[in-house]
C-alpha cells in the first residue's frame, strides 16, 4: 500500500506541474497537455498492479481467497484502486492546466472538452485498466522479483504504448483523428474485456499465494 | 444441504462445527500433486500436530483444507458440507505461515481491514489488541513491528470471529524459543474447545500443545494417533570443547563429541549454563540424534 501511496504522489505531483507550465503557455494545453495526461494516467493503473503484487507477496491475498473471495473479485478491487488513483490524477492535472489557463487569459473554446471527452478520459482509464490488468496476471504468473527484470518494472509500457501508438496513427491521417482515436479506444476496450472474462482461467486462486 | 446450518449452536449463539473430514484427497500445484490420498476424519475439539518435515505437504493440506486450492481427488467436509460452499468456510479460520499484514498500515488499519473483510466490529478489535497484549503497538506500522510482534498482529486477526476450526500454518517459525512459548500459550488460551489444526516440523512443540497428531511423509498420512502413544524418542546433543576436560569425564563419547540425552531442546540452554559455570570451554554444541527422524521413518 505504501507503494501503492507513493506511486500516486509523485503521479499526481508530476501531472500538476506539467499540466500547469501548459496551462501557462495556452493553446499548449489544449494542443499538447490534454495528450499527455494519459501517459501519466498509467501511473494510477501501476498503482493498482504494485498494491496486488506487494499483497500477493505479503499473503495478504492468499487469506482473502481463504475467505472466499474470487480472483475475479481481488483483480476488480485492483482495477478499482487503479481508476481511483486515476481519476485523482486527471482531476489535479486538468485543474492545474486549466487554472493556469484561464488565469493567463486565453478564451475556453470547444476544443478542450473534445479532446477531453474523446481522448484524455477514455484512454486514460483504459489504459490505466490495461496496465492493471496486464500487471496483475503477469505478477501472478510469477515469482516476485524486484526492480526492472519485474513484470512491474516493465508495465508503464503496456500502458505507454497504446497510447502513444494510437496518437501518432491519428495525428499522421489528421483528418479522421476523432474517428481513429473512438476506434483504437474501442479495441482496447474488447481486450481488456476479454482479459477480464478470461480471469479465472488466466489466474486461478493457487496464482495469488504468497511464495512459499 | 445447501444453505442449511452447519453444525450445532454453542451457548453464545454461534455455529460451530463438530466434524472435519478429508476424504481420499489429492491435491497439489498445477498439475502437481503433493497431497496422495489423504483420509481421516476429526470429530472432537482439540489440537491436533500435524507434524513433517519441510516438503511433506503439511501447508498444501492446510491450503486445501483451508478451500484455497480445490482438490484433484477427493473432497474435504465440515460437518459433511464441501468446503467449496461458502456456509462451510466461514468456519475456518486459516493463519498462514506469511502473516498477511500489510507493511504500509498501522496495526491498527490492518485489523479494521481485516474486520470489515471479517464482518466484526471495532469493539472485536479492540478486544483482540487487548487479548493478543498488542495495544501499545495500536499506532506502529507493520514494517516497524519486530518478527514476535507481526506474528502477534497476524494471530491477533485470526481471533476478531469466533470460528469453529482454526488452521494454523506454522504459527511460531522463526520466532525465538521466549516468543514461541508465548504465542504456544496464547494459542492454547485462545482455542478452547475448537478443533485445531496446528503445523510444525518441530516435535517438542507438538508434544507442548498437542492432543494428537498428523504426521505426513512425502504427501501422504503417516500416523494419525493420540501424542501420548507416540512412542519416546531420544534427543541427544554432542558437546565439542577446547580443550580436553575433566568435567566431561563420565560423558558418553562419540568422536570429538561428548554425549548427553536431554528431554527436550528446551534444556540446551541450561545445559550450557551449566557447563560455562563449571568451566568448560565450548566450542559446538550440537544436535545428534533428531527424534523426529524415528517419527517419519
């Protein structure tokens, strides 16, 4: 949980200062910060992934499964603390940016709630679940390492990369950037449900035991 | 059976069971199995050792018993319910051999965590700081707590419901011989009249705090019998000293080693205080004939 706590702060701490320096130039935060804010976004879904994998190791996970409670049921409460941490990060980073905005006078235009609406939110919770549950199945089929040979040390990628693959698709054909965002939004959406329906068959309870 | 009670209601309103069968189980990792057709069944309160040496399956029992791990064959009944149904579960409690405490909370958060997963209530866990003497720690965070204390935090959660059947995975390994005793006692006052399941590898221990005892051997049940028919076994340490000594003279010898049978490792440090007081110089002082080894043989 400490990790889980740390993670969030200094997600939160970055996001607000880089949402403010864009807020402070403009059009940059509409243009460049509400596209960024994704990638910070996954820092609340490694959050989610770091608190199952410090629990797993800690046997805290093995006496709720004793309990009764499903993997299905530990990975959602995961996914839930992940979109929690989100929703703090994107909240701080979108009121910073647009403080500082409105603060240096530049006019609200309707292209920052689209963008907001299309892209920022969407993909930052699917991201941010993605790498949750990437994290959490990957974790869970191994045994606790530290530091970057960890599934955790490479996990901002699984979330790092959709985004970044999908921005440069849609800003090189610019004129269907909306659709394709929707549309790469929509296929991360299908694998992430998949994932999640394959979630006893992927981590069956023996996955959350602590190492003997 | 589905949905019916389990067991009788004690005189404070609470179920409790009155059976544990394992029948015919197998059970393991993946497609391991490690547990071979294990059968026997527990019908009184008491504490029951299961006792083995480490990889004889004792935790994978516990693990199943416990409804973690689903059976390959066989089945595991409370009270002739599957463990698989919820009403059986919520009979046992399991303490693993980790203390399932998170490092980042206070003593305090961990057992209201745990009491909310438990259904119980903040007076439940003010009632267990007290019981476990663990209320000065209220405040302290897990990672700070010395092995004892965890260990005392960690039990402490097993007690916030009163269950029928405890399972108690190795409750006093790695703890220093002081601590253990204690938390044997704290145990033992806290587990009356409930069927326990306590593991060890240790049969000094056992003998402490056991009625019966399980012993398995390489996956499968070896023994199931009341402690006192466990036959005696010797426990015989070999003194090396420094320096020859005439203190030792009537002292069997064994190689380097002067022999002397004890009744239990509990009198080494005695036995060592006693030589330093005579002046004996001691070099190792060391276990030679393990009883344990009679036990699984």
């Amino acid at each position: 949980m400490v990790v889980g706590r740390v993670s969030l702060l200094v997600g939160a701490g970055m996001v607000v200062l880089y949402s403010a320096a864009f807020g402070y130039g403009g059009p940059l935060f509409v243009n460049i910060g509400t596209v960024v804010l994704p990638i910070f976004a996954v820092s609340g879904g490694l959050g989610g992934a770091l608190l199952f994998s410090n629990d797993r190791m800690k046997g805290v996970l093995e006496y709720l499964v004793a309990y009764g409670l499903s993997p299905r049921r530990i990975l959602a409460n995961a996914l839930l603390a992940g979109v929690v941490q989100v929703t703090l990060v994107l909240g701080v980073g979108v009121a910073a940016g647009l403080t500082t905005y409105l603060l240096r006078g530049y006019p609200l235009t309707l292209r920052l709630p689209e963008v907001l609406l299309v892209y920022t939110f969407p993909m930052s919770y699917l991201t941010s679940s993605l790498t949750t549950t990437v994290g959490v199945f990957w974790t869970s089929l191994s045994s606790p390492r530290a530091g970057l040979n960890s599934p955790i040390g490479v996990l901002p990628l699984i979330g790092v990369l959709p985004t970044a693959a999908l921005l440069i698709v849609a800003l090189t054909l610019g004129s269907y950037a909306t659709q394709i965002l929707l549309g790469g939004e929509l296929i991360i959406f299908v694998v992430l449900l998949s994932l999640l329906v394959r979630t006893d068959r992927l981590m069956p309870p023996e996955r959350l035991l602590s190492p003997a | 059976m589905l949905g019916s009670p389990v067991g009788r209601v004690d005189e404070v309103g609470h179920d409790r069971p009155t059976s544990l069968t394992c029948r015919s189980l197998a059970s393991g990792y993946e497609k391991k199995e490690v547990l071979h057709d294990v059968t026997f069944t527990i019908d009184e309160p008491s504490i029951y050792v299961v006792l083995g040496p480490n990889g004889a399956g004792k935790t994978t029992l516990f693990r199943t018993i416990a409804g973690i791990l689903r059976p390959m064959e066989g089945e595991v009944l409370i009270d002739g319910v599957p463990i698989d149904r919820q009403s059986a579960r919520d009979h046992l409690h399991y303490l693993s051999h980790t203390d399932g405490m998170p490092d980042g909370l206070t003593v305090r958060e961990s057992l209201d965590f745990y009491a909310r997963v438990e259904r119980a209530t903040s007076t439940d866990v003010d009632r267990v700081l007290d019981q476990l003497e663990i209320r000065e720690l209220e405040n302290a965070y897990i990672s700070k707590l010395s092995a004892g204390q965890r260990k005392r935090a960690s039990i402490a959660r097993v007690f916030l419901r009163e269950r029928g059947i405890y399972l108690l995975d190795e409750p006093t390994t790695s703890l220093d011989p002081k601590v253990a005793r204690e938390i044997r006692s704290l145990i033992l006052d806290l587990s009356r009249d409930r069927i326990v399941l306590y593991s060890s590898h240790n049969l000094f221990e056992a003998r402490e705090i056991g009625r019966y005892v399980i012993t398995l051997k390489g996956g499968g049940l070896t023994l199931f019998d009341k402690m006192e028919n466990v036959r005696a076994a010797h426990y015989v340490v070999g003194v090396r000293t420094l320096e020859a000594t005439a203190a030792l003279g009537g002292w069997e010898r064994k190689g380097d080693y002067y022999l002397r049978e004890l009744s239990g490792p509990d009198q080494v440090p005695g036995l060592i205080q006693d030589l330093e007081a005579r002046g004996v110089r001691l070099r190792e002082v060391r276990e030679m004939e393990n009883p344990l080894e009679d036990l699984f043989s």
